[in-house]
C-alpha cells in the first residue's frame, strides 16, 4: 500500500554511548526508545514533553543529523538518515528554533541569510533569487528593504520572523518547530502563533510542534504525542488529548498549568522528579511519579495500546481512568 | 575613552610603520648598502646624519628606513602563515572534536612547551639564513594561542542556533566552518595576530642579532642592532635608533591589537 | 506600631539606569504594599523593571542601576538609606530572596546542608552542630527525601528542582517576614514547577511569611498569589485581585495579554480563532514614549495618551488602573 504519510517514523530508537574511557564501558543513554509517530500531508502533530524526554533527538533523527540505532524515518516515500541525499532532506523538512538571538549569524544579513541556501540548491538566476528573498520578508511580515539588516537590528519577535522565512525558502513540507515562542516576549508569542497558522494555510505545510506549552499545543496541533523518557506514552486527536487524557503523566502535565480554566480538567500532578534517561526506572518509566501505580506497573513495561479511534495509551490501568474524570 | 586612545595611538603608529615600511628607500637619503664611506664612521648624529653613522660610514637613519621593510615583511609573513596554521587546526579541531581535536590538542600543547625561539633556530638552522627561511621558521611556532582561541570559539559556535541552522538547510562542514563559524571567530583572531606581529618582529631582531636572520649587510633593525653591539658605550647611536624604531613599531601593534580587541569584543556590541 | 501596619510598603519608588548617554527611568512612581502572610505578585515582560524593584528591596542594586527616589519600608522603617551592616542583618533574616537559577545562586563548593546551616550561625548564633541538624530538619519541611544524605551533597549533585529546593530551604530558615520569588520555576519543567509551586505555598502559609513573587507568567502568579500588580515599561499599570485578572482586566495591555494567550481549553471552548495580537514591540528604556508608556501599541489611544501621564486610578473594588480609557 502506498503510504499517504508525509513522515512515518516505525519503531525507531537512538541511543547513545556516554562516558567510558579507557578502563570504564560507556553507559547507554536511551534517548528515543521505540518510537512510532506519523504526520500527513498539511497536518500540524503537537509533541509534548519535559526535559530528557528525548524530543530533541527525535527532531534530529527526523532531519537526518543522527542514525537510528533501530528503526527508520521515512520522508515522502524515503529513509532518512545518512545515506539520504542530505540536500533532498532539507529541500523537505526544516526547523524554526527556540532562540531567535542565538539561531542567526550575527555577521549575515539577512538578505544573505536568505539567499545562500537558495543558491546551495541550485537557483542560479540572480533575479530569481532577489525575488524569492523579497517574496519571502512579505511573507513573514517584514519589509523587502529591511533585507539589508543585520540580526541585531531587529527586534526578538522581527528576529523569529526571519528564522521562520529561513525555514520557509526552500518550500519545505515539513516544519519542526522546537519551542518557537518561549524565548519571546508575551505580548510578542500571539504575532507569531498566528502567523505560523497563516503560513501553514497558505503553503499546505506539515508541522512537528515541539513545546512544554500545552496552551500553544492545542491552538496549533491537529493531533498530539506525549513523550516521556524516550517513549510515546499517549497520542490522539487535540481533543481526545486535552479533554479525556488517559495516561497520568499527561493529566500531570495538565494538572501542573497554573491557569483557572484548566483547573477542573485534571488535578492529580505527578511526584518527585524526572529519573534521569542513563537509569530508568523498570516496568512502566513513569511508575516511580505515578499516584496510580501499582506492582505490575513497577516489573511489566506497558506498550502503546488504542483506546479508542486513533487514541493510544501505554498504561496498564488506562481502561480504568476511561470513564474517571483526571 | 582609554580605549580609543589605545586604538588612536596604536593605530597611528602602525600606520608611521607602514609608511615607512614601504616608502622607506624614497625617505631614505643614501643607499643603506652601497654608500659606505669608511671617512664618515661612527659620526654622532648631525644635521647631515640624522641618526649618525655606523662602523662603515653608512648614514643610519637610511638603514633604519631601508629595515622597515625587511621587519615589517617577517611579521605580516610569519604572522600570516601563523594565522593559517592556526586557524586551520583549531577551527577544523574543535568543530570535529574526536581524534583529530585530540591531536590537534597534543600537538599544540607540544608547541607551547618547546620555547618557540629555540624552535625557530632549530628551523633556521635547517633552512639556512635568509628572509624567507625567517618568516617561514616564525611562521611554524607561534600559531599554537591561535589555535587554542579559534578551537575555544568553534566550540562555542558550533551549538549555536545559526550552525544548526545551516545543517538544516543542507550545507556541508567545510561550508558551515567557512560561512558560519570563521567570520565569527575572527575578532579575536585579528588581535592575536595583531599582537603577534608585534612579537615577530622581536623574534626577526633576536634571530638577526644571534646571526641566523637576515644576513649582513641587509639592513634589518635586529642585524643592525648586533652589529651595533660593540659600540654601545663609545658610539650608542648606533643601537639606539634601531632599537627605537623595534620599540615604536611593537608597541604601536600592541596598542592596536588591545584597542581592536575593544572594538571587535561581541560583548560591546548591543545585542537588541 | 499599629497592628494593621502594612509589612512593606513601596512608595513612589523611582530607579534610574546610568549609562554614558544619560540617566534613563528604569523604574517610575512604583507604590504597592503587602500586608503580613499577603501574596502579591509582580507581573511583566523582560525589562519592564519587575526584577530590579525586587532587588531594590533586597537593597541590592549596583551601579549601573540606582534608587532615585522614593521609600521602602519594613513594618513602617524606612530601609532604603539603612547602612549595609543593618541591610545586611536584614537580608536573610527579615526579607529572604529565591532566584530563576539556584545553580549560581548556591555556593558550588559547600555541601548544601552546610549551606543552610550557615543561615542558623549567621542570623540566630546558633552553634554549627546545632544548625547542621537544624538544617536537615529544613531539607525534611521542603520534602527533600533522604534528607540527611543529601545535605551532605554538593548543588552540582542535585536535580533543578532539588536545589530550588535547597534554596528555599536557605530563604525559610530563618522564618522571614517576607519572601521574594524571582521568576522561582522558570528554569524547571512543568511538572517539577507545579511541586515547586505548591511547596512554596505552603510552607509560606504555614509560617505567616508573605510572599512577592516576580513573573512574566500570569498564570502562575495569580495560582500563588492574592493580589496581582501588571507593570509596563518601568510602571505599574494595573492592580487586581487575582480572581479577577483573567475575567475582567482593566488596562488596554493586560486585556491585550490575557486575550493574546493561548489558554489550554480555549479551543475547546470556543474553536480555534485567531489569538488578539498586541502590535508594535516591548519598548527598550532609552526609548520610552511620552505619555503613556502603552499608548504606540494601544488601540484604544487619544490624543491625551501622547501628552499625558495617566494616574494610577481607584476603581472602588481595590483595584487600580493607570489609564486614560479604561474599563
């Protein structure tokens, strides 16, 4: 069957050797552990998680930057990874980073910003590069003109526009957008939500939406992942998601929003602190936080299981929590 | 406002430098070389000899002129090909890390434990005299504080969110390390070199004076100066001027690389 | 001293930025009080002066930074012309502070433990055994599990949130009047926020210590505190209670905050519309509008917003508001 996936990422791990020297075998750091995720074409994906969740190397193994150690990412029918064309990768999936002060060179305009990946894949017409440079500022909202500023010109909010115009030249169809308002100022994050939301209309592009921001999750995602210690723990529609969340790490993360609107959604939170990723805890990762957990969940790890249409919870006790306001 | 004056002072004196470094044989009254006069030795400094005359009758203020030239091209030479080695290792070194920064790490620390003039000489010694061979055994030993500094900011660099950026966008490493990360370490770098030019051109006199630079009768500050050496107490001005012309020159290049290092500081230029 | 007198009390508060082009207002005509065992948060973006009001209280401005006016007052004495001796007999023992990164707030090269018994020697002369045994009582009131060995680590050894932790073991030890959370969770994640969170809340209560928290997360000030003061570039411009700051905000900026939030359960609500933008950026302090402060950015601007200052107005609930159109 042919897939009508954008990107489908099948059981895919990557692990990393840290530590070790001479004397000491180097410990494996699980980062992505068995991952399944999938995004349609002009489909925007919310991916969920707290530090060490392994988010950010999903995102790089996504972009080609790191080898699975098991598994693969498929983009657009190809495999992804380092013997792709590296530039066919990029002319498919980009990113818009979290920093707009650290993720642009403060010694390029932006007009050379713009322009030198365009002539890395192969626009040679000077003109037709002028253009696309000049097309691509209206698009993001700035002004042609202001393509001969440096970085530090502008403003943090001016400086994400030009980090999502980087992104947007070449015409990807998938955008990673790792945390791409909290850097920014808050009277400054609604300018740029929208015109993600504007963008993603007007190109039919896909979104991988990484944030802790569950608020800016749900106004962006058509469909959610929750991901903890390198495991997808709960994934469904925003809805399903947000309104009837099954696995407890999610109602702790929606429980843990200081916001009155969202106080009779969920109140259990979760205990303790994150375990680190070099040392998870055995049985279900989570189980050492969980106000629910019991000995099953301390020996057997629970695999992601539907719950309903398209809604998947790895948690042994989710039947149970079906019906249970969080 | 220090800071300027270091740039004003510096960058003034750089320039007399230069000056003189290239119009020095039109400055110049007499040939450095030919127009010995054994009548005119050791004469004092006078309204026809500014700066005296040396052991040959040779008119010093024109060998000072002529020597401008030969000090002047050791250092940019040396510091040229210092700057090369360098930046190339440490660059390379800390955007791959591995191994090769491992190596590239020993062999600096190498450098830095063998006192580069004796290094230099061992090199001389093998090259034989001459302007090339000195700008060429300067070049070889004082590239390491440039490699340090230029490996400490790639690493730097290469989290930043722009290098990531650029892997994104398809370009490879030789791209990312020129595009990206070379012209952000190059504030830094343009001191050190700036700076060490100031230091190559002691190391030119030293060598000179040691009778492994260039050699006699090429006029350059250091051989003067070590021909000078016997006289220093019947004849001073023989060593006095050369030395001088040492002192201004080195200290006019110290003063700029501390005032550039003010100017092309990242930490002085606004952020917003 | 009257029983009802306030704890604090911040009156017309002016801070000055000095740099070589001049003298510019980084803090202007700030007045809030907090009663004893009240909440209050200070709320506002990076640069609006919230943090730098706190560390005046603190008595720890440097130079480029200067009080230029104004009064602080701790149970009605005045505290902002106090020799640094007394300050410093205050900081610690009266007025406790926690900050955003508790890894350069701790010492790295001391067991944490050590640490917070240097506050018992310090402020109550208690003897180091004595206050090292006192300090893993304080490591058990934060909940830090096997307290007795972990006061013995050094901050490098410690998770995010178990040095903020610690740090608020250091602050409460000496049972403050008064607390000052600086942007207390912003470097943790959520979930450790929200224990963090509620661990400050009550373990203040417990004690009767007050509480002026310092955010830009709206969110999470009104979840911990009782009254919430907006500041915009260098003044305040709206004070509300709490409850009240999401349903019904006053000033044209904090209705332009509220709304261009993007709330979880929002969508679901009201489906997916487009969030309110508030145009134009966060001015820098070298170039504050004449005027009011908002009025570049502001739709509901005149022509008396340019001239004018607004005054910080009553309006009869307790709340206050500076500007010349509100409601």
């Amino acid at each position: 069957m042919a897939d009508s996936n954008l990107l489908s990422i099948e059981d895919l791990a990557v692990h990393f050797p840290i530590g070790g020297g001479m004397f000491s075998k180097p410990q494996m750091l699980r980062a992505v552990d068995g991952v399944n995720l999938s995004i349609k074409p002009g489909e925007s994906l919310g991916l969920v998680g707290e530090s060490g969740c392994g988010k950010s190397t999903l995102a790089l193994s996504i972009l080609g930057l790191v080898d699975p150690t098991r598994g693969r990412v498929m983009l657009d029918g190809k495999a992804v990874g380092s013997e792709a064309d590296r530039l066919e990768v990029a002319r498919t999936v980009q990113m818009v980073f979290q920093d707009p002060y650290a993720s642009l060179n403060p010694r390029q305009t932006v007009r050379r910003t713009l322009a030198a990946p365009l002539r890395l894949h192969g626009v040679s017409n000077e003109g037709e590069v002028a253009d696309r440079v000049a097309e691509m500022l209206r698009q993001v909202g700035l002004r042609p003109d202001q393509a001969d500023l440096y970085p530090h010109e502008f403003s943090g909010g001016q400086r994400q526009r030009i980090g999502i115009a980087r992104a947007l030249i070449l015409k990807p169809k998938l955008v990673i957008c790792d945390e791409p308002v909290s850097a920014l100022d808050v009277s400054i994050r609604a300018q740029i939500i929208n015109l993600l939301l504007e963008l993603q209309a007007e190109m039919g592009l896909s979104y991988l939406m990484i944030s802790h921001d569950l608020g800016v999750v749900e106004h962006m995602s058509d469909r959610v992942a929750v991901m903890y210690l390198g495991r997808i723990v709960e994934t469904g529609g925003w809805r399903e998601i947000f309104e009837q969340p099954r696995h407890p790490y999610t109602r702790a993360l929606i429980a843990a929003i200081p916001d009155p609107l969202t106080r009779g959604l969920a109140r259990e939170k979760a205990r303790g602190e994150i375990p680190s990723p070099l040392n998870p805890p055995p049985g279900c990762t989570f189980n050492p936080r969980c106000p629910h957990a019991t000995d099953h969940c301390r020996s057997a790890p629970p695999v992601l299981s539907p719950v309903d249409e398209g809604h998947l919870v790895s948690c042994w006790r989710a039947e149970e929590f079906a019906k249970e306001p969080a | 406002m220090k800071l300027r004056a270091n740039l004003a002072i510096g960058g003034g004196l750089t320039l007399l430098s230069l000056f003189v470094g290239v119009f020095g044989p039109w400055l110049a009254h007499t040939h450095p070389i030919m127009d010995a006069n054994l009548m005119n030795a050791e004469l004092p400094p006078s309204g026809e000899f500014w700066f005296g005359t040396d052991q040959q009758g040779r008119d010093i203020f024109s060998r000072v002129m002529y020597g401008a030239q030969i000090s002047l091209t050791v250092g940019i030479g040396s510091q040229l090909i210092n700057t090369a080695i360098g930046t190339t290792l440490g660059v390379t070194a800390g955007y791959w890390g591995g191994w090769w920064d491992d190596f590239v790490n020993g062999l600096t620390n190498l450098m830095l434990a063998i006192p580069s003039l004796i290094f230099a000489l061992a090199i001389m010694a093998i090259l034989g005299p001459g302007l090339t061979s000195l700008m060429i055994a300067l070049g070889l030993t004082n590239w390491s504080y440039t490699c340090r500094i230029s490996r400490a900011q790639a690493l730097a660099i290469k989290s930043q969110g722009y290098v990531q950026a650029a892997r994104v966008l398809g370009y490879g490493d030789m791209r990312i390390m020129f595009t990206q990360i070379l012209p952000n370490t190059l504030g830094p770098i343009i001191v050190i070199a700036t700076l060490g030019m100031g230091g190559s051109i002691l190391a030119e006199a030293a060598l000179s004076f040691l009778g492994l630079g260039v050699r006699p009768p090429s006029p350059s500050w250091g051989s003067m100066l070590s021909d000078a050496r016997e006289t220093i107490t019947t004849a001073p001005w023989l060593s006095l001027f050369p030395g001088l012309a040492i002192f201004l020159t080195v200290l006019g290049l110290n003063l700029l690389g501390d005032g550039l290092r003010d100017v092309l500081d990242p930490q002085s230029r606004s952020r917003r | 001293m009257s029983i009802n007198m306030p704890l604090l009390q911040v009156e017309n508060l002016h801070l000055s930025l000095t740099t070589d082009a001049g003298s510019f207002p980084a803090v202007e005509g700030v007045s809030f009080e907090i009663a004893r065992g009240e909440t209050v948060g200070l709320v506002g973006e990076s640069g609006c002066g919230k943090s730098i009001t706190a560390l005046s209280i603190m008595g720890l401005l440097r130079h480029p930074l200067g009080l230029s006016g104004g009064t602080i007052k701790l149970t009605g004495q005045e505290i902002q012309a106090l020799p640094a001796s007394e300050l410093r007999a205050l900081r610690g023992k009266r007025i406790a502070m926690i900050f955003q990164e508790p890894m350069t707030a701790l010492n790295p090269l001391k067991p944490v433990g050590r640490q917070i018994a240097e506050m018992f020697v310090l402020h109550q002369g208690a003897s180091w055994n004595e206050a090292e045994k006192k300090a893993v009582d304080a490591l058990t009131q934060v909940k830090v599990p096997a307290p007795a060995r972990r006061a013995k680590d050094y901050p490098h050894q410690l998770s995010g949130g178990m040095r903020q932790r610690v740090m608020i073991a250091i602050a409460l030890a000496c049972e403050p009047d008064l607390l000052i959370a600086d942007e207390p969770t912003t470097a943790l994640d959520v979930t450790v926020q929200a224990e963090i969170v509620d661990l400050m809340k009550e373990l203040c209560a417990a004690r009767g210590t007050a509480i002026l928290m310092i955010s830009h997360d709206l969110g999470l000030v009104t979840d911990i505190c009782k009254r919430v003061c907006v500041m915009y570039a260098g003044r305040i411009v709206e004070q509300q209670d709490s409850e009240q700051i999401f349903n019904n905000p006053q000033h044209p900026y904090t209705q332009g905050l509220v709304a261009s939030l993007p709330r979880l359960g929002m969508r679901a609500l009201h489906g997916r519309r487009k969030l309110t933008e508030i145009a134009g950026v966060v001015p820098g302090i070298t170039a504050y509008p004449g005027g009011c402060r908002f009025n570049p950015r502001c739709n509901r601007a005149t022509e008396i917003c340019k001239q004018v200052v607004p005054e910080l107005e009553p309006l009869g609930d307790g709340s206050l508001v500076r500007c010349h159109h509100h409601g």
